[in-house]
C-alpha cells in the first residue's frame, strides 16, 4: 500500500487536526513535496506535533521520509491513469489489469456497507415526495444514471450538477424533498456548501460518500463507500461503478418495498414502449 492509499484508508481515524494536515497534502500534492514541516504547518493552520503525528499514522519515520515516499508515489507507474498501468503495458495487458482491480475493490465495497442506512434510505426515498440527485466532476454522469433509474418510479426526480442550479434548488427546498449528495472524497466544498444550504432549510440529505468526511457530517443519513482508490492521483474508475452500483441497490429496494401492484405496473410500462419503440429496448 502506497502512502496515498493509507492517507485515503486511515482519513476517518485521523485527529481533527490530523486531518488538517491529510487536506493541506490532498489539495496540494506537488507543493506539500517541496514544504518544510513548519510550511506545512501554516498551510493547515496547525503546529507542528500534528504533522509528526500524522506522518506516524501512515508508517513514516518522520517528515523526511514521508515527503520522500510522497514524491516516489507522484511519479511511479503510468501517474493520472492507474496505480497498477506501466507506460509500456500493452493493450491487452492494462485491459486484463483495469478489470482485475476493478472486481476485487467492489468486494471491498460491498463487505464495508452499512445496510442499517440502506434499510434507511430506502425508507426515505419511499417516503419522499421528490427526489434530487447532485453531483460534481466524475460523479456527474453517476446522478443522471440515477436520475433514469428512479424516473421510472412516479415520483418527481431531478438531477443537477450545476453548482448554481443546486444552489437554488436548496434554497427553494420544500419539506418531503429528498436530496442525494454523490461525491466520492466528501470534502469537495462546493457541493459542501450546498448541503449546508439545504440542511438550513431542513432538508433531507441523503450522502454517498466517504466515511466522516465534510459531506457526510452535513447529512441527515450518510452511506459510507469505502473504494481502496485515490482520485486525487488517479483516474476514477472504481467509484463511478461503486456508486453507480449502490443506486441500483437503492433503486431494487425502492421496487421491492412498493410491492406487487408497483412491479406490475413497471411491466406494463416496459410492454407498451416494448410495443411503440421495438428497436429501442
């Protein structure tokens, strides 16, 4: 495990000011290498026992070496794509090991899941009279994938990933509204702020992100995803399935809790555009 995968993997075990520190370093990866312990410091508006503590953490013999091994893990592989593609890999070659690491990391994902909150949010989403996906970055395309799963539904859905548009969205939130924050690190602030936003309307949220993150202590119900890959590096590959596949989850356990007369009504649907658009199913 690289230093990148114990920061991201041992981030909710993190001190609050421990976790200054792990932010100052994400959101400047290539400045925190070149960063004196006392620079460091200043960034996350912490002293230095705190960056020491932290460099412990994650296995470190100090500062030295962590920004040592930071920067062996900036430049190591095929940097920006996936930590287990080399340059020289061969077509064949990345595809076998893109669909090898993606298997195993959903596995992960599905033994970490807290079904108590699914049981939750399937309750809610039951319960609502209009649903809102919101998303950012690689999580875009995640809520309109949503968006087509519970459209189907009867309900009213929404899904925006325009921060203006969900900025407005929350401040005319009415109550029975659910609203789906999607963001796979949590600590992405304009999203953050627009949680806020709804939560001041007493909104319901409902958050799939990581465990303890800004986003999730925002939410009225948080279900963690736990995906052993670091986007701030890499290319997200993992997490748009992770999510996307807990929609469906979401999605299954909506059908299933509406019962019989919902499902027969779903097939019939499904039979009348089976009739108008052949072609298209």
């Amino acid at each position: 495990m690289n230093t990148l995968e114990q920061i991201n993997n041992n981030f909710e075990y993190f001190s609050k000011s421990e976790k200054k520190v792990a932010n100052s370093i994400l959101d400047s990866l290539q400045k925190a290498i070149h960063l004196c312990i006392a620079s460091l410091a200043k960034l996350a508006n912490v002293s230095e026992p705190p960056v020491n503590r932290f460099c412990c953490r994650i296995d470190t013999k100090g500062f030295p070496d962590f920004q040592l091994r930071l920067a062996q893990n900036l430049v190591n592989g095929a940097s920006y794509v996936n930590r287990l593609v080399d340059q020289d890999n061969t077509v064949s070659c990345h595809t076998q090991k893109v669909f090898d690491s993606a298997i195993p990391q959903l596995g992960i994902v599905k033994d970490n899941l807290n079904t108590t909150n699914i049981n939750r949010a399937i309750d809610l989403l039951t319960q609502a009279n209009k649903i809102a996906f919101f998303g950012l970055a690689a999580s875009a395309a995640v809520t309109h994938g949503a968006m087509s799963k519970f459209f189907r539904f009867y309900i009213p859905v929404l899904y925006f990933v325009d921060v203006m548009m969900q900025h407005i969205y929350c401040i005319n939130y009415r109550y029975g509204n659910v609203v789906i924050c999607i963001l796979p690190t949590g600590r992405t602030q304009n999203l953050v702020e627009q949680a806020k936003v709804a939560k001041a309307n007493d909104a319901i949220i409902i958050t799939i992100t990581t465990a303890n993150s800004s986003l999730a202590q925002i939410a009225s119900l948080s279900i963690a995803i736990t995906v052993p890959e670091y986007t701030n590096i890499y290319m997200p590959m993992v997490s748009p399935l992770a999510q996307l596949t807990l929609i469906d989850v979401l999605a299954t356990g909506f059908i299933l809790r509406r019962g019989q007369n919902f499902r027969d009504n779903l097939k019939r649907v499904k039979d009348i555009l089976h009739d108008v658009y052949p072609d298209k199913l």
